[in-house]
C-alpha cells in the first residue's frame, strides 16, 4: 500500500487546524492525504483526540463533517488527492493501525495554553506513546505560532520561508530514524536546521546542575550529524549545547520554529510504553506543531 500522510479528524478546531497541516505535508510529500474520523458512536459525552469535549458525532454529524473538510480541503490544496473514511470503533487502536500505513499521523492537541493545568488529550496522548510511526501534534490556529517567517523575509517569489525545523538530540542514544526525520522535514522546506543537544536533559530545574560535561567516551554531535549533513547537503546546520532543562529550552525555541522534532524509545517497560519527560514537556508547552518519532 503507498504511504499517506493521515490525520485523525474530530470536529475540535485543533483537529481542523491538523487537517490544514497535512494537506500541506501531503503537498510536500507529493502523496495523498488520508483524512479518518475514528470512534465509537457513543450517546454520552463524547471526548475527541484532543481532549476538548463536543457534542456526540453520530452518524450524519460525521458523515457531514468528513464531506466539509473534504471539500475545504481539496479546495485549498488542489494537488493534493484526499479521501476521508468513519472508522467506527476505539479511537486509540484505530488510530495506531491508521498510523502503520501512513507516512506520518497527524492529530490536533491542545497543550496547556487554554486551561490552566489542563493535560493533552487522553487519545493523542495514547496514540503518541505507541505509534509505530511519527505522530505529529498541532495546535489550533489561534494557539500556535506561524511556520513561515514575517513578509519581511519575502522572497522573489512572493513567499515567505519556513522558519527552522528544530531537533532534540540525544547524544547519549542517538537514533538514524529520528536524524533522518529533521533532516527530511528541513530539507523539504527549504529551511535551516537547528540541533539542540547537551547533558543532564532530564534533570528537572530545581536540581543541581551537573557542570561535569557531556560523556567523553559517547559520541560526538559532529560524529553523529556529518553522515546527515553528507546525505542532505542543501540542509544548513546549527548546533546548540544545553545543560539542564532540555525540554524547557525546546518549548523557549518552539516560537521560532515551524517543526519540532523528538524521538521516543518504542521499547515497552514494566509500566507499557511512554513518553519520555523531555517530549512530554514539549508536547505540552511548545507553540509549534511536534513530531515525536519512535526508535529502538
């Protein structure tokens, strides 16, 4: 089956505005767009992927609202070929096997920009923590920041270019899947891309900062990037050290990026699969859409 970008639909203005970015990654990918609308037909309170509550979607609700953001979509996007599916059953199972077939899985989020100590959503979350492919999380339009930079940067072809695509590496365990996802994401856009790297990433604020460096025996930023930088000559890299709180350095950066990219180990532990603490944080707080990408 060929790759789609697929993006899970709701009817909550963060999936719409999920929708919107795939279309536009499916653009760039050059292969279709796959838009589901997955849940159980429930009578009660309905809580979709994004954690915001709305009404039950029933049947006609989400046959109407799959044919509406078809039809705005091909509309906005004419090269792109979208299709839409109602897929009853659980959302989280339904979306993980949609996630198998698709280039990556894109899903609204929420964060915590609109409600104090509010958390994602319980589906997103779920589907993040144990998708076999990257899962991407966008914000609302009015929540989330501008991929593009100001008309001030406007180019001879009267666009603006991406702002940078921004990765999250882990020197101690650095992983190709993930290298290979920002690279690709920069590349396709034209944009720079900016690694952050450092130690002690999982340290919380308040603990002691570790000022005794990274591990001289584990390897290197130039070592693990030169392959990449090799592969995707047209990408500019820049590099940036952090000690401490790599997941609040991520979010701070997250105003001025149209991507941020972080991976997450698919391996199982006693308690299931989870999101680490440094996704997790940016999942949470950052402005730009973010990628999670699972690894070994």
């Amino acid at each position: 089956m060929s790759r789609t970008v697929t993006v899970g639909l709701d009817g909550s203005n963060e999936s719409l505005a999920a929708a919107e970015w795939a279309a536009c990654e499916a653009a760039m990918y050059e292969i279709p767009l796959r838009v589901v609308h997955a849940g159980e037909q429930q009578p009660h309170e309905y809580v979709p992927f994004a954690g915001e509550q709305v009404p039950p979607p029933g049947t006609d609700r989400s046959a109407r609202l799959l044919v509406e953001t078809r039809a705005r979509l091909a509309h906005r996007h004419s090269g792109v070929r979208v299709s839409v599916e109602q897929i009853d059953g659980r959302p989280v199972p339904t979306l993980i096997a949609a996630a198998r077939e698709a280039e990556v899985l894109v899903l609204g989020s929420r964060g915590l920009g609109k409600v104090a100590g509010a958390l994602l959503g319980s589906v997103a979350l779920a589907v993040v923590a144990r998708a076999e492919r990257p899962v991407v999380l966008v914000r609302a339009a009015e929540d989330t920041g501008q991929e593009r930079r100001p008309e001030a940067f406007e180019e001879s072809d009267g666009t603006t270019p991406y702002r940078d695509v921004v990765l999250g590496l882990d020197l101690r365990a650095p992983d190709d899947d993930v290298l290979e996802f920002a690279f690709d994401a920069a590349s396709r856009r034209a944009t720079r891309l900016r690694v952050i790297h450092g130690w002690g990433a999982e340290a919380s604020p308040s603990a002691p900062a570790d000022d005794s460096g990274p591990a001289q025996d584990g390897p290197t930023s130039e070592g693990v990037l030169r392959p990449w930088q090799d592969k995707f000559p047209g990408v500019e890299v820049t590099e940036e050290a952090v000690v401490g709180d790599a997941g609040a350095h991520l979010v701070d950066v997250s105003r001025d990026a149209s991507l941020i990219v972080v991976g997450r180990r698919s391996r199982e532990g006693s308690l299931g699969s989870h999101i680490g603490p440094v996704a997790r944080t940016v999942l949470q707080h950052a402005v730009a859409p973010v990628a999670v990408v699972p690894h070994d």
